[in-house]
C-alpha cells in the first residue's frame, strides 16, 4: 500500500443511484490535477459512472475499472465494481433500487476502510428511508459507522474554515430530545470533540462551548430545568480535563458572533447546530464523524432528487470533503508542525488553491 502521507487513497461511495451522488464523483475528480493530492477509488460500477458521464458532455471523465486494490491505477481514477448487473437509473426517483445500490456501496467502502485498503472514506448522499433494510436500521452514516467500528459513541461534527459544530442528538424527533440530553452523553460527546480538534485537526488547546437546550438557555430553571439539573453538572464534570463553557443561549450565541471565540461548539439537536451552521459557515461546509479511528467525511447536504441528472449539482461541498479526508489523514499521522501551529500547515485545500491559480 502506498505512503499515505504522501498521496492517500481515498475511497468514494455512490450515494442513491438516483440522487447526485455520481454527479459530485465525476465532476470532482475530473480533473487530474486532483490526482496530485489522493488515489481516487470509486465504489460503485462502470455501468452506473458512464450513465451519468453521458448526462455531462462538457466534461472529460477518465477512469480505470478494476475489481480488487492489487490493480489500483495511481494516476487515475478507479472504479472499484461493486455489482456487475444492470441496475435502472431514474434520476430523481425515491425507490428500492436506488437504496439497495447505495447500501452496497457502502458496505464495500467500510469494509476497505477497515482493512487498511484505503486511507479515507468520503461517502456521498444517501436516503434515510430508502436505504433501510435488514442490513442498515439506522438514521444515517454516522450511527452505521459507530456500529460497524464497534464504539461506544461518535459525533457528527459539521467542520468548516471558521466554526465547527458537534451535535448531541442527531436524527431525533424534536419531541423526544430532551429525554436523549442526558450528563453521560454531554460528557461523552465533549471528550470526543476535545480529542479529534487535537488529534484530526491540530488544535492543541481547544476552547469548546456548549448550548442550553431550551430558550435563554433555561433562564436558570424558569423555562426548563434541563440546564440546571443536566448540562451545567456536566460542563463543571468535563472542566476538569478541558476548556468547556457555557451553556450558552442558542438564539444569541450565533447572532453575536459568539462562536469565532471557540474551536467547536457542541449543539443539543441537530436544527439547533445545523441551521446557523449552514447559514453562517465561510467555505463550504462537511460532515465528519468524530470518534472513529478511521477518517470518514461526506458533503454537509442531500441527495437533492430535484436536481438530480439535470447537471446542476454544485460540487463544492464534497470537494471540500475529499480535501479535509487529505488534511485529516496528514495531521493524524503526526505532523507536529501542523498541530502546533494550524494557521502555517499545508493542506490539501491550499495546494488545490494553488493549482488553481
């Protein structure tokens, strides 16, 4: 297996077959000047890649199908066939094909990523619904990934150049958070967030701030007594061993800017955390989960079947994914320079920068 400090291979899930999945893949590796910073390995078929390479005329996509990582083309990209089959393809259409597809994918790609036979995953849009089955009973990647790694706990952390986001809950109904909001979790969620700022992301003191659950964060008991009773006792807990403040008051925390003086901010539920972030983030955003051994990132959006095989996708967002997978593999393996200093390390988005210009 190559160095992977050196040029990482990095895998790519399909998503649904009939989201824009395939759309982000070719027109993210397109050009071979990514080939610079990573060894693509697509998990998907030829069949499904030329389907939607025909849909975008205006780009030159060149790939390499293989069908095991002992033939990896280094100076293409590799489509690893996960299914010889025809499967039917209808962009935009929520059905049992496009889940059953992008399951398969996915398997493949975790597989490999627990072998050692690539660096990074980077996993692109699935349905939540439709993806179900006896294999995946769960609300996304990232609870598929915490059972899969066999870990007590992750978090979906939302990473971009000026703020960071982890979450509590993620999928939960709003009806049912508060009895997810538990001192065990708040302390669990922060330890893991404290260790992948330094570990994934070269921060060595990293100053987390936590939100109140409910509005003014409780007015201490007078709307809620989560924040007395649960989340204050676990931020004085996680004092001990951290830089943790707070709560804060969701609605203002944001709205004042609040967020630029710490390295991550740790939301109570996901439209809590996921809503200014998407709002506010400079760049474009991704998910990562935090927790894992392993380095997995996916684009910060959906499968989006309203455009799908229309090409209009943007695919910012899961180029910044397959940039923070290079990035996060770098610092993880230990470059000292880049954790005690972040602001002067290289990283994959400042050499795409650079081939840009």
């Amino acid at each position: 297996m190559q160095n992977e400090l050196q040029k990482p291979i990095i895998g790519f899930t399909c998503g649904d077959l009939n989201g824009i999945g395939i759309e982000l893949i070719i027109k993210s590796l397109h050009d071979n000047r990514i080939l610079e910073i990573c060894t693509p390995v697509v998990f998907a078929s030829n069949k499904v890649v030329n389907f939607y390479r025909k849909s975008l005329p205006e780009i030159n996509f060149v790939f390499t199908s293989c069908k095991d990582f002992n033939r990896l083309n280094n100076k293409q990209v590799n489509v690893l066939n996960c299914w010889e089959e025809e499967v039917a393809i209808n962009p935009g259409e929520l059905n049992e094909t496009g889940g059953k597809y992008a399951l398969i994918s996915l398997q493949q790609g975790v597989e490999a990523l627990k072998k050692g036979q690539i660096h990074a995953l980077v996993t692109a849009p699935i349905h939540k619904k439709n993806i179900q089955s006896n294999n995946f009973k769960h609300s996304g990647h990232t609870p598929y990934l915490k059972e899969f790694f066999g870990v007590n706990d992750v978090v979906m952390l939302l990473v971009a150049e000026n703020m960071k986001v982890g979450l509590v809950t993620e999928h939960v109904p709003i009806a049912e958070v508060a009895k997810h909001i538990t001192k065990e979790k708040i302390i669990s969620k922060l330890n893991i967030i404290k260790n992948s700022l330094q570990k994934d992301f070269g921060i060595d003191k990293p100053r987390i701030a936590v939100l109140g659950l409910n509005p003014h964060s409780g007015d201490e008991g007078l709307i809620g007594n989560e924040e007395e009773q649960i989340i204050k006792p676990a931020i004085k807990e996680a004092k001990q061993n951290m830089m943790v403040f707070g709560p804060y008051s969701a609605d203002a925390f944001f709205a004042r800017g609040q967020h630029e003086r710490f390295d991550a901010v740790l939301a109570m539920y996901h439209d809590q955390g996921l809503i200014p972030f998407k709002s506010m983030a400079i760049g474009e955003g991704i998910n990562y989960t935090a927790g894992l051994q392993v380095v997995r990132t996916s684009p910060d959006h959906g499968t989006a079947f309203d455009i799908a095989g229309k090409g209009q996708a943007d695919e910012s967002s899961f180029l910044s994914a397959i940039y923070y997978a290079v990035d996060i593999i770098r610092i993880k393996n230990g470059y000292a320079e880049m954790r005690q200093n972040p602001l002067k390390k290289i990283s994959a988005r400042m050499i795409a920068n650079a081939i840009d210009e």
